[in-house]
C-alpha cells in the first residue's frame, strides 16, 4: 500500500506543478498516470511541438516543458505509479481515502487532486484489421513502454504525427529494421522530426512506405506480417511488431462512478474558493474540471493547482494558519536536504 498526503492523479503539467506548488506547503505527494511516462498529452502526442502561453516562454517545445517541470518538482521527491490507471475512490474514514488502479495498487491519502487533463487515454485502434485484437500483446503494441523490447527486431510503425516519427527515428538505431507507414506523403509532425527521418530513409535506417495503409494483419501465435496497399497494390511485409500510432482517444472512464458532478465529460468544481469537487477532500484541477468561464489553458490549470494546494494545507491542518510568503524571500526548502534562496545582498559602507 502507497500512503501519502496529497495523491495527485494525472501526471500532466497541471498534476506536476501541484507537486511543486504541495511541497512549498511540506505536503508529501504521490502521482498515478495511464501513461508509462510523465508529462501526459505533452510527452504522449506532441513532445516536440511548441507551446507560446507559458509565461515567461515565447516559445518552450512541449517536451522540454515537462522536463523543466520534473526538474522543479524533483526537490520534493514524489512517488509515481505509471502505466496504472484509477478505477476506484472510496473514503477510508474521516482521514484517508483509497485509490485502486486498475493493477490492483492500492493508494491512501488525505487528499484527493484529479488532474487527468481531458481523462484517461486510450489508444485509437485501426479497428478496420479484423484481426486485430488476436495480435494485441502479441505483435501489436499501441506504446513503447520499453525500446529494449524491439532491438534486433523488424518493426513497422503507422501513423504521420510526433508520435509516429519520434519513435521511427529512437527505433531506428535499436530495432534490426523499421518500416514507417503513413497514408499520406505529408506529416504532420515537427520539422526536424521529419528531417531526420528523410536523412534516416536516405541513410537506409528507415524504410518509408507513403501513401500507404495497413490492410491486413498476418500470423499464427504472434504476428508475423502485414499487408500493406499502396498505390494500389497490395504488399505483403514481414515483421516483428506493428505499433500503430494515430493519437489517444480521452475518456473519464471510471471517474464516472465516483460519485462526481459531471457535466458534460467534466468534473463540475467550485471555482469560487478552491476547486473542490461535491465530495469534499477531492479535487479537480486542469482541463479536466469545468465552471463559469473556464479557459482549458496550462497557465489556468497552474493557478487552479496552487488554490488547490492551500486548500489542502488547511485541510490537513484545521486551526493552524499559514502565512504566504513569496519564494523569493523565503527560498525553497526541499525534501531532499536541499535548499534554493536568492543570493543576499552585500552589505557595504558608502563613504
């Protein structure tokens, strides 16, 4: 069992920042996240794209976001439960609630923050192969939660976004032979991604195959092959693996039975003093609540996330009030020992 103050549930940039904004606080957190990695829609479907509302940012890639915001928060040490999704939320007693995850990981907290930006993802499938589900898990991956798994293996990636060519490019240098399938001749991706895969394909790293579609999966036990049409022929190619990569699908899944205010596929919180959702001690925070005026911005899920996190201290500690004071007169004192603090000014005599 994990237990920990505050369990933050959506490890996007709103659910980091709350680590951050929780730990000023000495509030202890703990993440859970569908994906295998932090970062959420950033890290999942565009890590390289940028992003032009991040104060302070004219321009910051997506990816590069997240990694500055798992710096930020490594002082305070969260916990992070990947690759698990929450199915259930019940309170324990006046104190804790529980959270299970879909792997049977069970999570007690005093505090609940639902940070699942648009809900839990699921792959979009290419339900059009028949077969498709025989091979899930036996040839047909939808995330490459360990590169490892594919070295020395032939490979067949589909799909024209971030995604498609990151993973092209990673693989390239890992898997025995990748072949990259894109309906189009044109991607939708970052353009040094696509740069990178011309010089790949060039190099002979990268076997591209545009415009074309997978029609058919083949094999026994495992996949062993696809059929793929283009220019209307059809091809057949062998492989180890198909990773079709065509984006995530968001849903609020068993959020839905928690006994939430849900409108329409949002959690419905009070905007007006903290973000709490109608069961007190949960939370909503990020584009995944709704209210008057709602702005499903990253900017906006970092304010909702520091109100959140106020909330939460007085929760934990009824009667004790607590000053705020800005960090840059305090300082940021981590759970690791660490201390950040502006450098003091030198004192000197003017003659």
């Amino acid at each position: 069992m994990i237990t920990t103050d505050l369990l933050i549930i959506g490890a996007g940039p709103t659910g980091l920042f709350a680590v951050f904004e929780a730990g000023l606080l000495k509030i202890k957190c703990h993440i859970i996240d569908a994906l295998p990695q932090p970062g959420g829609q950033l890290s999942e479907l565009y890590p390289k794209k940028p992003i032009f509302d991040i104060p302070g940012f004219p321009s910051i890639n997506a990816g590069e976001l997240v990694d500055n915001l798992m710096e930020q928060i490594k002082q305070f040490q969260p916990g992070f439960t990947l690759g698990e999704t929450a199915v259930s939320l019940h309170k324990v007693d006046e104190d804790y609630f529980e959270v299970v995850t879909n792997k049977g990981t069970v999570h007690r907290a005093r505090a609940i923050a639902i940070a699942g930006g648009l809900g839990t993802f699921e792959p979009r499938k290419p339900e059009h192969l028949e077969n498709l589900s025989q091979f899930e898990e036996h040839g047909v991956e939808y995330f490459v939660k360990d590169p490892e798994h594919f070295r020395g293996k032939n490979v067949v990636i589909a799909g024209g976004g971030d995604s498609a060519l990151d993973w092209s490019i990673f693989l390239a240098n890992i898997a025995q032979k990748v072949t990259l399938i894109h309906r189009r001749n044109e991607f939708r991706g970052a353009l040094d991604s696509v740069e990178k895969v011309q010089a790949l394909k060039d190099q002979g790293k990268i076997n591209l195959i545009t415009p074309a579609e997978v029609k058919a999966l083949k094999g026994g036990t495992h996949l062993e092959g696809i059929t793929v049409e283009t220019n209307g022929e059809q091809v057949d190619i062998a492989t180890d693996f198909f990773i079709p990569l065509f984006g995530l699908t968001p849903k609020l899944g068993d959020l839905n039975n928690w006994g939430l205010d849900i409108e329409k596929n949002a959690i419905k919180v009070n905007n007006a003093l903290d973000y709490q959702t109608n069961i007190e001690g949960v939370y909503a925070i990020g584009d995944i609540n709704t209210y008057p005026g709602k702005l499903k911005l990253i900017l906006c899920g970092f304010h909702e996330a520091t109100l959140m996190c106020q909330s939460v201290y007085s929760r934990m500690n009824p009667g004790k009030k607590y000053v705020l004071k800005y960090t840059t007169v305090s300082g940021v004192d981590g759970f690791d020992g660490s201390r950040k603090e502006a450098e003091k000014a030198v004192v000197k005599k003017i003659d």
